[in-house]
C-alpha cells in the first residue's frame, strides 16, 4: 500500500504532463475520448496495472492515467520520470487473451481490469469498434505495464569539452560521474575525451569531434540479455564490452548506413560521413552493410562505405616497438619507436591508466619520435598506435612511465669526459653534495631521440663503454635528480671523444 502510493506521488506530475503533450499533438481527438473514458472508469481499479493499490480514488485515477498514457504512447515502448532523485520507468508490455465463444468486448473488461467502462480502452488498444463482434479464438492484446528502475551509465572520466543533449533539457556542459540514460547524446569538442562505463563493465570511449547517442540501456542483473545500442553520428570510439557472468551481452553500434554487432570484444569503431571503419583487437564483431553482413575476427578491421556491402577484410599493422625507454620524462623530452610497416600515421596517447580509457593528451603524427609537453608529475601511460592508408588502427603498445617537474631555477649540471680505450668516463664538473643523484643521457646524436638513460650517486661520475661496432660518434648529457618528482633543466650535450 505504502509503496504503490510513493509510486503515485512519484508519477503524478510526469504523467500529466505526457497527457498534456500528447493532447496537443496530432492524436488529440483520441486522447480525449480515452481520457474521458478513463475518468469514468477510475472509481474501478485494473487487477492487471494497478493490484494493491487500496481505496484511494487518487491511486485509482492514477492507474488509469498509467494505462491511457502508455497506450497513447504506443509504439513508444516506455515513459520516464525522475522526480525525486531516481529514475524509474513505465514500461508497455502485452498479454494477449484468446476469445471465447460468445465474449464481447465487455466480458474481457470486466474479467480482466474489473470492470466493463474499460472496454473502450481495450476496443482502442486493438483498433476495434468498442460494440465490435468478436469471433472465438481471436486474439486480443491487452496492455501491462510493469515499473522498473531506469537504467543509465556513467561519465567515467571526461577531458576537454564535451556537451551532453538531452531531450526537453537545454544542451549544458558534460560532467564527470554524470548519468547518462537511453536517448542521451553526448558531441565532443576539439580535445574532448570522454570513457562511459556500464554497470556490467563495458567501457565506451569517445575521442574528440565526435557524436554519440545511447539509444538503448537494458542491462539489469536479472534480465537475460544486457542489451546496449548506440547510435554513432560522426567520430571516432573504442569499447571494451564485458559481460556479467551467466548474462550475454548484445552490443551494437549503429550509423545510418552499416552496424556493429558484438558480443565480449575490444574493438574500435569509426564513423565518417560515407564510410564506417571497424577494428578488432580481441573478440569478433558482426558488421552489417546494404543488406549483407561480415564476421570480422580479431587482427583484421574492415570498411563500409555508404550504399554498399562491407569490403574485404583487412589485416591489421602490428604494434611498434619502442627504442630506448629512459627512467623518467619532463616536457621536451623524447621517446621514439621503430617504424611499423604500411602504417601512415602513429596515435600517442598519455593515460592515467594502461587500457588508455582515461587519456590526458594524445596528438596523431608521422613521424616516429613524439615529444612530451608539459604534464603534472605522476606514473602515466604512453601508448601508440599505427594507422594505415585506410584509416584503420593497428594494435599498440603501451608502456609505463614516469613524469616529473622541471626546476628551472636550479642550477644546470655540465660534464666532463675522459676517454681510456673503449671505455668513457663520464663526470659532472662540478657535482653538489647536497644533491642526492643525477641522470645521465647517452645518445648517438645531440637530437637524443634515442637514448640510453642510467642514474648515478652523489658522485656524479660513470664509465660508458663504447662498442667497437657501434656508432661513430655519441652524446651525453646530465641533469639533476631534485626529488622523486622534479628534477634541474639538462646541461649542455658534450660528445664523447
């Protein structure tokens, strides 16, 4: 009794309004009609909608504004209402009852909702005349409608500009731990990132320029299928789709022209305005086009272009290696990687964890030497991907690593060296005891795209050993180790003599 009185306070004030709209719209006639029907017939409330719900005249006019404004909403199949902090819907399911012979539509009223003034309200769910002769062993649809709470993800993490869209809401600025419900859409700016997580795991990551809509959220525990459909716009996502154990997860990604169907996979997805770019990494997708589909598995992307069927397979580029990894980074700094075959860009992301859903900055180039801007001290990722001619990514590599601050008001530290054979010694000039340590960068150019970094004591001193088959020349240089996470501006590059 309690709780279906909490309901009818919770719904009073949505539901009018819906009668509200749908009277302006086009169906209004019928709206009114129903609803008059309905008014009459609220004193009786229906077994099938609304059991429970006592005496109270309110809790019976307001099942029946349930019924009329669900019926009113078909082929909608469901209302929301958030009034008090949480979502709940009002969702349209139907029970089908098969005549017997010499029913009417009256006799199936009174059995069914109690009362015979619901025959119009059935007559009108099935298009039929309310006085219609019913013939044995037809088929009535009647409405149920069941409450359940509604479903929504989470903005997990978000950079940059985003703007979340919501229906009967003014456009405002995405923010982190926002609810995101069926029929949301979110646009990304310039340098927007955005991760959305589901409850059952499945992460959504959307990068800049683009423009999605979580068309449909039904994942409860204890529904049999989680079900989540997007709608993807324009732009550029990634999803790693999990499952709960024991429930299958259908994920589907739409653009107007091609879908992606999955189920368990980590994939990345493209819309363009006349092609549809697919790439799986872990799992398999079903990619749907002009009435065909293909089953992409992982190691291979695929293309849909508009009014065709889904193009040949494609393998995709293998991951790059990266070339020397020093202890730590600050802004100017470099990291390089050898050149991945057929690949005609790189993507470097930084990330605040290793499957890169939290992405800090990420920049696309040629070349393969990325240099660090300046960032807040801490552990991040760095991740690169190779793109090929067809726009497709490859798989990556991803390696830890460590930012640190920059004290330019610190003094620079220059060395000195000595050579004895193929050994160097290397030293700083004029090392400080109050510093606990220094860095020493080895590179066979003064680019030092490529570098070979050790960490040396108080001493400021190390022998290199050149290899007899090495390069022809190298360069060092030195800077020194402030604390964890600052460190002086490097010296002067000497070469090693």
């Amino acid at each position: 009794m309690q709780k279906q009185q909490t309901v009818a306070s919770r719904l009073t004030s949505s539901l009018h309004a819906m009668i509200s709209a749908l009277t302006t719209a086009h169906i209004s006639k019928r709206v009114s009609e129903i609803y008059k029907a309905l008014l009459r017939a609220a004193p009786i409330c229906s077994p099938v909608c609304c059991a429970n719900t006592g005496s109270n005249t309110n809790n019976r006019i307001l099942c029946g504004l349930i019924t009329v404004a669900a019926i009113m909403a078909a082929p909608v199949s469901a209302y929301s209402s958030q009034t008090d902090g949480t979502s709940y819907i009002i969702e349209l399911r139907s029970k089908t009852v098969t005549v017997k012979a010499g029913e009417t539509l009256v006799d199936i009223a009174k059995r069914e909702f109690g009362s015979a003034a619901y025959r119009r309200l059935i007559a009108e769910y099935n298009q039929l005349k309310p006085n219609v002769a019913l013939v044995a062993g037809q088929i009535i649809n009647l409405p149920i409608f069941l409450e359940r709470e509604k479903e929504f993800a989470i903005v997990a993490f978000l950079k940059g500009e985003a703007t979340l869209l919501r229906k009967q809401e003014t456009p405002r600025d995405l923010a982190k731990e926002d609810r995101i419900y069926a029929a949301d859409i979110i646009k990304t700016g310039d340098n927007g990132f955005v991760s959305i997580e589901y409850k059952p795991g499945t992460v959504v990551n959307i990068q800049p320029k683009s423009e999605l809509e979580f068309e449909s959220i039904r994942c409860l525990p204890d529904d049999a299928v989680c079900e989540l459909l997007l709608r993807a716009n324009t732009g550029e996502f990634s999803s790693d789709v999990r499952r709960r154990d024991g429930q299958p997860t259908d994920f589907k990604i739409l653009t107007p022209y091609a879908s992606a169907a999955v189920r368990g996979t980590v994939f990345d997805f493209q819309a363009n305005p006349d092609r549809m770019l697919v790439g799986v990494t872990e799992g398999n997708v079903a990619v749907g086009a002009n009435n065909e589909q293909s089953a992409v598995g992982v190691g291979f992307g695929i293309v849909a272009a508009e009014g065709e069927a889904p193009g040949d397979l494609i393998e995709l580029t293998g991951p790059p290696t990266f070339r020397g990894v020093p202890a730590r980074f600050a802004a100017g700094d470099k990291i390089s990687w050898w050149e991945v075959p057929e690949s005609s860009r790189y993507i470097v992301s930084i990330a605040t964890d290793a499957a890169s859903n939290q992405i800090v900055q990420q920049i696309r180039q040629g070349q393969q030497v990325f240099q660090f801007e300046e960032i807040s001290a801490g552990e991040y990722y760095i991740s690169v991907r190779p793109v090929d001619n067809q726009g497709l990514k490859g798989f990556g590599t991803t390696q830890k690593i460590k930012l640190v601050d920059i004290d330019n008001d610190s003094p620079v530290f220059p060395l000195n060296t000595s050579r004895s054979g193929e050994e160097v010694v290397i030293s700083v000039s004029e090392p400080d005891s109050s510093i606990g340590g220094y860095e020493f960068q080895i590179a066979t150019d003064d680019s030092f795209n490529d570098v070979i970094s050790i960490d040396v004591g108080t001493s400021g001193s190390a022998i290199f050993k050149t290899p007899s088959s090495g390069a022809d020349q190298y360069f060092a240089r030195a800077r020194a180790l402030l604390e964890t996470d600052r460190v002086s501006r490097f010296g002067p590059a000497v070469q090693l003599n």
